[in-house]
C-alpha cells in the first residue's frame, strides 16, 4: 500500500545520504525559495517517490510556484518503474497538491513523462523545450554562420576554467531588479560552494580583459547552463566558444550524461540554441488555480511572455 509523507528539510537531508538528487530537488541548493515542503510516497520501507515544491503566498493563499528563477525544472522523482504504480504514485501526489494549494506553476523534468494523471486532474501541461546534448559539442554538427564565429573567438579568447565566484559578475549575467539579482547570485555562490557549478571565463589573449564568461550549474546527471553575460566589445563568437568548452568539461571531467542549453520560449534565445543543432527536448509546464479567473491568467501570462510571439 502507498503512502504519502510529508518530510522535514532534515528527513531530506538524511535520505541525501543514500540518494542522488539532482540540483533542483536537493536541500542543500533549494536554500533560497521562499517556503520548501517535500512530499514523500512510500512502500512500506521502500520509499517510492519524493517531490520538493517550492511554495509562496498570494493573494494569503499557498501557491507552488518559484518567485525567481533558480533552476530550470520542479519535478517529481519517481523511483517506480511499472507504468500503472508510477500512474498511481504520481495521482496521490498531484491530489494533494490540488488539495493543499491554490495554484500551480512549475516546470517538470523533461525525464518526467507521467502527464496523462496529472492532466485527468484539470491540471493543465503546456509543451516547452530546451535543446540537450548527450556528449561534447562538435563543430561538425553546427551552422557554418556558428563555426564561423568560434573560430573568431579562439583566435582571440582564452578560457579560464575556475569556482571563483567572486570574478563572476552575476550583475551581468541576471536581469532582474535588485532583489532579484541578489537572491539569484546567493543561489549561484551556494551551488559552488556545494561543489555543483562551474565558471568558464574568456579572456583578451593580450590584455586579460574579461569579455564574458557563462555559468554552469550540475549534479550526477545533468549540466544545466544557468547564467551568461557579455561586453558589447566582446569578439564576436565568445558566448558559443565558453559554452563549447563548458560542453567538454560537463561531459570529460563532471561526467554528466545531459547537457541542458536551458533554452525557453523565446525566440531569439531558441534562435541562437538552434544553431549548435543540439536535440530539441520537450518537457511540461503545468498550470492550475482554484480559481478559474487566476487559472486563465496563468496560461494567458505564459503565452505573452516577453519575446515569445513573432511580431
């Protein structure tokens, strides 16, 4: 028989112990949402699935949704492989998601394939992707306009490869108010710190002048290319040239199995992913409220954001 449990940040810390999460589902880099709660379904002593939501308020109701952008996913972790106890496991999550909170806006996991139960609830998945690498970047694969452009950039650019979070200018790398690029930039230095992130630097061969550099965050799966920035008199080419660099030290040295371009829904960002010709990935965005009016705002609001639609 399946049981949910609600676990305390401490119950997680212990099972980290004995399990690999990834990034975002881990407690010790989900330190900067607002409120975490982990849901837990169990068999007996076999612990079946584990979810950490991160949780706001509005409106003084409780909502699972992430007031910042910290990590590209928020997914359930299903540790069930039959089709039928997975469906089941996920419905009992869901239910008391539903039961519990207001409304709904999370990304899931593009490993996470489990909608048909989530969607028999009323809860809506809107189809995002990102663009996914399975080993290094090869120039073989990429535009002649991309290859074009690195090539510039190696003839220019040298490569640090550090954790010196102190030379990263997140101020660059994060749009958003100061708030925002605040909390984000503790998010990032706590990733490092945790030993899940990695900066990739270019620099003028002659003057060491800093053009830009990229952010990668990782666990023992996955690479996620979190952050970038860089100076307008920059080469052209360096922001693709760190990012296939970031690609070999993922794959040589980190060991990952994916690397995640991180790529959304707007169109100039997927424009410049789509060159790299990496594999388009799907993965859902689910959007629910208790109330219809907030339900509807909520698709309508991701429909309209900035730089989504072709004029």
């Amino acid at each position: 028989m399946l049981k949910l449990v609600e676990l305390s940040i401490k119950d997680l810390e212990k099972l980290e112990n004995k399990i690999d999460l990834p990034i975002w589902a881990s407690s010790k880099t989900t330190l900067y949402y607002e409120e975490r709660k982990v849901l837990s379904i169990w068999s007996g002593e076999n612990i079946k699935a584990i979810y950490l939501l991160p949780i706001m308020k509005y409106k003084n109701q409780y909502i699972v949704d992430r007031k910042f952008r910290f990590f590209p996913y928020v997914s359930p972790i299903i540790f069930e492989k039959d089709n039928v106890k997975r469906k089941e496991i996920v419905l009992i999550l869901f239910k008391y998601i539903k039961e519990h909170f207001y409304s709904i806006s999370i990304p899931l996991f593009p490993e996470f394939k489990d909608i048909a139960p989530i969607q028999s609830l009323g809860i809506f998945a809107e189809c995002w992707h990102t663009h996914t690498l399975k080993k290094e970047l090869s120039m073989d694969n990429m535009t002649s306009k991309l290859k074009n452009h690195i090539r510039n950039a190696e003839r220019k650019i040298d490569i640090i490869i550090d954790q010196d979070y102190n030379n990263y200018n997140f101020e660059k790398a994060i749009k958003g108010p100061e708030t925002e690029i605040d909390i984000r930039r503790k998010s990032g230095i706590n990733l490092v710190k945790n030993g899940n992130g990695f900066f990739v630097t270019g620099v003028d061969k002659e003057t060491k002048k800093k053009f830009g550099a990229i952010m990668i965050a990782y666990d023992k799966k996955w690479a996620y290319l979190l952050h970038s920035w860089r100076d307008k008199d920059a080469p052209r080419g360096i922001i693709p040239f760190l990012i296939k660099r970031a690609t070999e030290i993922s794959f040589r040295e980190k060991k990952v199995e994916t690397f995640d371009f991180e790529g959304a829904v707007i169109q100039n960002i997927d424009n410049f992913f789509s060159g790299f010709n990496a594999e388009i990935t799907t993965y859902p965005y689910l959007y629910w409220s208790k109330d219809k009016d907030l339900y509807v705002k909520l698709i309508e609001d991701s429909i309209n954001i900035e730089g989504r639609l072709i004029e």
